[in-house]
C-alpha cells in the first residue's frame, strides 16, 4: 500500500501535535513537508520529521507527492487555504473551527464537495477514548433519556501579547474553546434548539477587547437543557469536563482523572451499586491531547484510503461555529437566540 504524503501548514503547538500523530501512523501516512512563515522554527522541526521545510504554503498545494492538506492556522485562515487546497485537488484536514464565518464554512464544504476531496474537522474531542464511550453509553439509553448535559473547559492558558489570539479577528474563549464543547454536546444529544450566553474580558489584562470567560446555556431539540462554562483565565490545572444526566443514570467525566469517567445507572439490566469506573486508554493533560490526536488522524488517513466519510464533517463543523456565532449574537442582544439550519 502507498503511504499518503502530508502537508502540514501552521507549526504552532497543533500543528506540532499533527506532525507528530502522523509521525506515529508511518506505515500509512508521511509528512513530506512542513510550512510556516517562521523559516527558524519550520528548518528545524523539518529535520526532526525528515521532511521538507517550507514557508509558503501555495507551494505545498503544488507538491504532486502530497495528498493531505493539513491547516493549522489561525481560524481566520482556514477558509482561504482549505478552498485553494481543494482546488489542488487535496484532501483537507482542518483545525477548529472550521472557520470564524459561516460563508467561509459553506465556501470551504462546497470546495470540497465539487472537488470530489475529504473535507474534516480536527476535533478531537471525538476521538478522546472517553469521550467515545460516553456516547456508546447514551446512544445505548444505559441513562434513560438524558435531560440535562454540562460541558466546562477551564484552562490558565491566556493568550500572550501580540498574539494572533488577542486579534479581533479571533473573538475570544468562545470561539476558541467553545467549539470544542458545543461540538461534543451536539454530537452526544443532538441538534440545538437555542442558545443564551455572557461572555466578557474579566480577567486578561492584555491589550485586547476579545473575550476570556463565558457562559452559554443551550436548550436542544429534544427538550435537554445544556450549559457550558469556559474560561482561559484560571489559576489551576485544566478542568475539562462533561457530565451528562439521565432519568436512569449519570456520566461524569473529566480528563484530569485516572480513569476519566464514572457512571452509575438504574436502568434493568445495566444497574449499578454507586459509582463505576471503567477502564478505558487515557492519560491526564496533557497525556490525552497524544491519545485523540493520534487516533484523529489516523482516521482521517483511513477515509482517504477506503473512500469513508470522516467522523467528523465539514457540516459538523459548521454546526458547531454556528451554536458559538449565536452565542455572540444573545451576547450582544441580551436575549436568546433561536438556531436556523
């Protein structure tokens, strides 16, 4: 079988992540070459994963040997390489969000689909082992029918100055860590009926208008009730939480724990005494980022060597950019916000 040829583009620490992933799946796939504007630090990550060190990524897209496109760039960049990507005829694995508009999302799943290329979002969420198996759980009715799920993503990674973070052009934790978990809370209970959100700068003291704590509820179609708090202002080890409860059972999972997930049930045949903890492979951060990352890309090398659709779409994606550009929106209107395909 001939092994896929990658392109990375955006060195930061994702795309590092990725280089690295790809590095583990070597039977299948090959980093041929690396892009950043920064030539210092793209020469020598490049001798690390014998590939080619190069700064502009149009001449990544024009490279025959390679079939993967691999963007890691600020989310305001997607859009624009993924689309030329598709042009060219590459398979595109992109970061999250998809995007930070949802014409630049329709733009770059259209891209795709008339190019007849792949088109994921690396969210690895949905690879995180834990993860998985709280939705087998649910989809299974192990809690009965679940009414009330809670996502937190809690971090002290506050941008540092001059970053692209603290550009307006980023928006804030929101977007930046909600996506993770209003992508997880869709995928788990499904599509979301309406969102009412805060979000403020309340403790960053950078130059910056972008928000770094927020606080959204969500109500989904099938009446649940969901809340997700997100912060990148605290002072602690990352607290990123899920706790999904049912008329029959609860899930609590949090990826600092070793195992990562509890549950107890009262549903006939599957009772429990108390709390259960089952094993499944995890390491507390940042242990679990090598875990979904290598597991992320590995999939996404598989659906292009079996012609599958990727667990996570371009439509995904956008659904999840959706939920966070609507949660601005009650922001800044104070009200809720009904979500429209």
């Amino acid at each position: 079988m001939r092994k896929l040829g990658v392109g990375v583009i955006g060195l930061g620490s994702a795309g590092l992540l990725h280089a690295e992933s790809y590095n583990a799946i070597r039977d299948k796939a090959r980093v041929v070459a690396l892009c950043d504007k920064d030539k210092g630090c793209v020469e020598s990550n490049a001798l690390i994963y014998g590939s080619d060190a190069i700064t502009s990524y149009h001449d990544v897209l024009r490279r025959k040997d390679i079939d993967i496109i691999d963007i890691c760039l600020p989310h305001h960049l997607h859009a624009k390489a993924a689309i030329e990507a598709a042009e060219a005829g590459k398979h595109v694995l992109v970061e999250k969000p998809i995007a930070t508009t949802l014409k630049d999302a329709d733009d770059m799943i259209n891209a795709a689909k008339k190019a007849g290329v792949k088109l994921m979002v690396a969210e690895n969420h949905a690879f995180i082992p834990a993860h998985m198996l709280a939705k087998e759980m649910v989809d299974k009715g192990r809690l009965g029918r679940v009414f009330l799920a809670k996502a937190y993503e809690i971090v002290g990674d506050v941008p540092v100055e001059h970053s692209w973070k603290t550009s307006s052009a980023a928006l804030g934790t929101l977007l930046d860590m909600g996506v993770h978990r209003f992508f997880v809370l869709r995928w788990i209970m499904g599509d979301v009926k309406s969102v009412f959100a805060f979000a403020e700068k309340l403790a960053c003291e950078l130059e910056t208008d972008n928000d770094d704590t927020a606080v959204i509820a969500l109500k989904f179609k099938n009446g649940a009730l969901g809340e997700v708090d997100l912060t990148c202002c605290a002072i602690s080890e990352p607290t990123n939480r899920l706790e999904l409860y049912g008329t029959k059972g609860t899930i609590i999972e949090d990826h600092m724990w070793e195992p990562p997930l509890m549950y107890c049930s009262q549903q006939p045949d599957f009772e429990t005494e108390g709390w259960v903890k089952p094993e499944v492979e995890h390491a507390p951060f940042p242990g679990y980022y090598e875990i979904s990352f290598r597991n992320e890309v590995e999939h996404f090398v598989d659906c292009v060597i079996h012609d599958k659709q990727p667990k996570v779409s371009g439509e995904d994606g956008r659904a999840a950019l959706q939920i966070a550009l609507l949660a601005y929106k009650s922001v800044k209107t104070g009200k809720v916000v009904t979500v429209n395909k």
